[in-house]
C-alpha cells in the first residue's frame, strides 16, 4: 500500500484464470463474508471492535457505512482484529478515525448504523488468498453500504506532519468551524447570526445604517461569501474602503434617526426624480457616496484615513474564511482526484448516497449537526453556479464569492469529469489501475476481464491501449486533445499522438457534441491503431472528411533549420528522404461546414491538429505551428477527401 491509493495493488496476479475459478467455485465456496468495524465501540471505548457478516445479507441486515479517503504516511499502528490477522495502519492516525466515528453516532442519517467499512483496517493484507477475495468484492461492498462517507483530510496528521501551515490552518478551521460550516450548507440566518455577533465582540457601533453598509456595500460578511456584490471597492484596498464607508456613515447621521440605508436610496432617487431643492443631508451623503468612484489620489484629498481596530479584524476574518474555504477546496481536488476514489463516489452515484465531511471542522461546535450530503440529481447551488459568470481571478485575490466557488469545484470534480479526465487526468500509483477502477464505470465495462494480461506500465501504454479499445468517437476526440499545440510535446519521442501532456483546461470544446471530421457512414477507417510491417513501431492511420494543405511547399532547410526535434524525427526515426518536399497540413477536428454560423469561429481557431510530413512516403508527425481561420483561408488550399482515399499515417 502507499499514500495516494487506498488498497494499492489491489488487482496485482488476479489472473483470468482466477476469475475463472471463482466463478466456476463460487456455489461450492460459502458466501463471502465481509470484515466491518463497531462505530460505537471505536467512538466511545477507542478499541477496534471487528466483526464478519455475510456480503449478500438482506438490507436490513447488513446496514454499514464505506469510508472514501486519500491516504497519508505515518509510523505504523498495528493491532489484532480477533478475526485470524492483524491490521497495520499507515494511512491515518487512529485518534482521528475515533473522532470520525464519535461524529457519526450523533450524525442524523447515521446514528443508526452500527457498522463502518474502512479498507485499511477490514481488508487482510497478510494473507493473499483473504486479500484477493476481499479485493474481487470491492465494487459490491460499497454498492452495498448504506451510506458512503467521502472524508478527504482523513489524512490530517499526515498534512499536520508535512507542513507547518498546515499545523496553523487546523486551529484556523476549528475556530471558524460552525461558520465555515453553515456557509457550504448555505444557511443564510445562521451565517447574518454569527456575522452580528462577530461585529458585537470587536465592537463595531451598533448602529443600523453601518451594518447596513457592512452587509450589503461589503464582501466581508455572508452577502460577500455567498454573491457578488454590485459596486464593491474592497478588494485591492480594503482598509481605505472600509474608511470610505465609515465617513458615509457618518453623513447619513444628518439624516434622522429612524431611517435606514435603503430608505435614504430610495428617498435620494425620489428627490431627483421630482426636481424639488435636495435635502441638505442627503446631498452630503450623495456627495459623499460618489467619491468611491473617484481615483485614489483625488479620493484622499477630501477624505482623511481613520484609525478603527475593528477594520482591522473585519479584514482579518475576510481573509482566514478565504484561506479556509479555498484549503477545503485543495483537499477535495486532492481526494476526488484518485483512480480509486473516482470508482468509489461513481458507485455512490447508483443510490445517490454520498456524504462528506472535513476533520477540520468537527469540534463541540459542529457536533450533532448533519454531514455534507452530495446530491448527484441536483447537487446544492448548481442552479446558480450554471448560470454565474464568474470573474477571472488576480494574482492576489479572487473576487468570486467562497461558497460558489467552493460549489462550482465539487461539482465538477464528481458529477462532470468525462471519461478521459477519470482515466488520464486522475492520480494512480499504477497505471494499470486506471483500468480497474475506471472501466467498470464506463461504457468500455465489458473490457475489464482483458485488463490482466495487458502490459501496462507508462502513460503512453495506457493512451496506446485507449485507442486500441475505444470507439471510434473518443478515438478521434483523445487524438485532438492530444495532439492539440497546448499539449506540452517534445516532439522527441514516438508516437508523438500519445507523448503529449494533455491540456485539461478548455477539455469541454473537444468533447463538445458537434459533428466530427469523418465520414460517419465509414466509421471503421476513420482513425485505426496500426503497427509497421516489423511491429516496432504504433502510428495512428486517420481518414479526414476534409483538411488544408500550406500553399508554400517547404523545404527542410528553409522550415527545419530552428527545429532539431522534428528533423530527428522525421529523417532519422521515421527514415524519410532527406531532399523530400515537407507539407504542414492542418485537420479540423470538427466538419466545420456542419456547425452553427454563429459559433463556427471558435472551433476553427481552438480544435485542430497541424501535421508535418511527407505526401509522397505518408509519414507525418504531430508538429507545434500557430494556426487560426485566417490561415485556413488564405494561407492553405483546401481538401474533400472524396471516396476516403486520402490517409494520414501519424507516428
């Protein structure tokens, strides 16, 4: 086992054979008992209580929860489960498994489940024959828990262990637990509680209008975490806004009492409206309000600074909720970024019984109060996170609000991965575990009993054997993503289609649903995995609906002269003539012609492959060359490969 998977080597020498044999023996064999932890012996008495009830048990019976986690590295905690074996654990401190289960007997949903299933502790690692039956079970065990429970600082005294900020941020966590907690659950009333309390102790003036202003002209309280505020001017300084809107303050106190900032607004726009002399008190807070939009120099000539200890601590509190929110953030792209994981919250999605929680908030605080529940059908602010236009972050601060941010993050990370993210983007100890956890989940399922005798070992095997195995669709949209200029490529090393690092980020325009460049009647010689005659070498053979040629034939010494890897390439590992005319030929990945007018333009310019090489010996490489609409237009001739005569053979 390691750090970053769960029951390393899970699959290492299950054979064919040996699935053959379980089948053809599982009548004879009794059903498979699966070894669960007492939650409440764990929680109340810090002892590890095991027990073994059968797998195929009714509902009723076997009633359990399945942890999902990343595992760390700590000194070994070996103890003896009085099931014939002992468990070594090293990838979370027992204390912190204790506190989980302690959170579990009071957790609503939970408190009724006596049995927790946690791979460290109920998988024997000693003893092969145990192991690998446990591990022939894995998808059934946690299709048959009740509830999953996602816990990705499982971890936590290993990231304590790492890094002394990490040691800082748990304190951070425990002391802003309950607000951290209510802001991801969007609990509005509790978060305008906690946020007037805060302003009490630092002894803000409890005066209306201020926390008015406060609330709804600032990003420092619950309006700020949870939407974007209109007119904010925080953000890049936030001591002088907040003096700003103390001496805004104080000219709304020439207005009376009793008024409030929504009443002063609407009474300034009335008196506008109706051209009647303006109240001498409103035209100073007018006045006074427009200097936000003036430039800093011109602003503190008429405004001097103040010195209030309470602006200090709003900004403070700002800051740490951030630092907390986006340290959340991190540790569930860090757990839901595993192979394994991946399988696991993909079952969780059949029964849509997904809970998560963070050591880091679990104190007195938050004790009793429900976990995190991930609705897959219709996971929390989806709605609003779909529709927001989010801003593009600077160097030293984001502007969107936290708690959608937090929400975009994990909506993504667990209900809109494709296929190729899961299998070639997620973290894996072995490679060839990509497979085994991925494929049952996908439409490529039926190939997993092959997985054990494939040779699988680097990262070019696993996008060799994709190509192999995928239809022709996700062939065609993995050799764009590949080959793709934005795919970091040394150009070095062949196949050049599958020694790219893949550039994830705009990933959704090449798995867009538009029509591909092949002739959908002809799938079969669309695109083709191939090998040379001698079997040393894959190259991909690609049959285009349609492409573009660079007018200007170019000779090696006139294109080449700069680019050493391509000449490496193409003369020696592909053997090409060396006095050979080079073409630069460019393929859409997309039958252009097929696409809306409208939005032609952004698939011209982004989803295309440049190919150099030669027509006369069909030898092409990938090739790293600027292309746009322009140079489809005016700087190349443009091809219908009529009958599909015309093939690329792509090394």
């Amino acid at each position: 086992m390691t750090n970053d998977n769960p029951v390393e080597h899970r699959f290492r020498d299950i054979t064919s054979e040996d699935v053959q044999k379980r089948q053809h023996q599982q009548q004879q064999q009794k059903p498979f008992q699966v070894v669960l932890v007492d939650i409440e012996k764990a929680a109340e008495d810090k002892k590890i209580h095991c027990i073994e009830k059968p797998l195929e048990s009714s509902e009723e019976d076997l009633r359990f929860v399945a942890l999902s986690y990343r595992w760390g590295e700590l000194q070994e905690q070996v103890f003896d489960t009085s099931l014939g074996y002992l468990a070594t654990i090293t990838s979370f401190h027992l204390v912190d498994f204790y506190w989980i289960c302690k959170m579990m007997i009071e957790e609503p949903d939970l408190k009724s489940i006596k049995y927790v299933w946690v791979d460290a502790i109920c998988v024997d690692q000693t003893n092969y024959e145990r192991r690998k039956a446990t591990i022939q079970q894995m998808s059934n065990i946690y299709e048959k828990a009740t509830y999953i429970l996602a816990v990705p600082d499982l971890h936590r005294e290993h990231l304590r262990s790492i890094s002394t900020e990490n040691y800082k941020i748990f304190y951070l966590c425990q002391e802003y637990c309950d607000y951290i907690y209510h802001l991801i659950q969007g609990n509005t009333h509790q978060l305008v509680k906690m946020d007037n309390e805060f302003l009490d102790k630092t002894e803000v003036p409890k005066d209306r209008i201020l926390r008015q202003l406060l609330a709804k002209c600032t990003t420092y309280l619950a309006d700020g975490f949870t939407s974007w505020q209109q007119n904010v001017y925080d953000i890049e300084h936030p001591e002088d806004a907040l003096d700003i809107l103390c001496e805004i303050y104080q000219a709304s106190l020439l207005t009376s009492s009793h008024e409030n900032l929504d009443f002063i607004k609407i009474k300034l726009r009335n008196t506008r409206m109706s051209m009647h002399p303006m109240n001498t008190s409103l035209l100073h807070y007018d006045n006074v309000a427009n200097i936000i939009l003036e430039e800093p120099v011109r602003r503190w000539m008429k405004i001097g600074k103040s010195d209030k200890t309470w602006t200090h601590e709003l900004i403070k509190r700002k800051n740490v909720i951030q630092q907390i929110m986006k340290f959340l953030e991190d540790l569930i792209k860090d757990w839901s970024n595993r192979v394994w994981v991946i399988s696991e919250y993909h079952i969780a999605k059949k029964k849509n019984n997904l809970k998560y929680c963070f050591i880091h908030l679990l104190n007195h605080k938050t004790f009793g109060l429900p976990f995190f529940h991930f609705d897959f059908t219709n996971p929390a602010f989806s709605a609003i996170v779909q529709n927001a236009s989010f801003i593009y972050p600077k160097p030293l601060h984001d502007p969107n609000p936290v708690q959608l941010l937090f929400h975009r993050l994990i909506i993504k990370q667990l209900n809109t991965q494709t296929f190729f993210e899961m299998m070639l983007k997620s973290k894996a100890s072995k490679n060839k575990d990509r497979f085994y956890a991925i494929l049952p989940q996908s439409k490529y399922k039926d190939k997993l009993h092959q997985v054990d005798s494939w040779e699988i070992n680097t990262m070019m095997s696993v996008k060799l054997k994709l190509f192999e195995i995928m239809d022709t669709k996700d062939k065609w949209t993995l050799f764009f993503l590949s080959g793709h200029r934005h795919s970091s490529n040394s150009y070095e090393v062949v196949p050049t289609f599958v020694a790219s690092n893949i550039y994830w980020e705009k990933i959704y325009k090449f798995v867009d649903d538009q029509p591909c460049n092949f002739d959908i009647s002809d799938e079969s010689c669309a695109i083709q995995l191939c090998r040379t005659k001698n079997s040393s070498m894959y190259y991909i053979q690609l049959t285009p609906k349609e492409y573009y040629v660079q007018k200007q034939k170019l000779h090696n010494s006139e294109y080449l002269s700069d680019a050493y890897q391509h000449k490496k390439m193409l003369y020696n590992h592909l053997q090409l003539d060396k006095h050979s005319l080079l073409d630069i030929v460019f393929l859409p990945q997309y039958d252009i012609k097929s696409i809306a007018s409208d939005i032609r333009e952004r698939y011209t310019i982004y989803n295309g492959v440049a190919l150099i090489g030669s027509f006369i010996e069909n030898k092409w490489t990938l090739c790293d060359v600027y292309w746009n609409s322009s140079i489809y237009e005016y700087e190349c001739s443009h091809y219908y490969n009529k009958d599909n005569t015309t093939h690329f053979n792509i090394y």
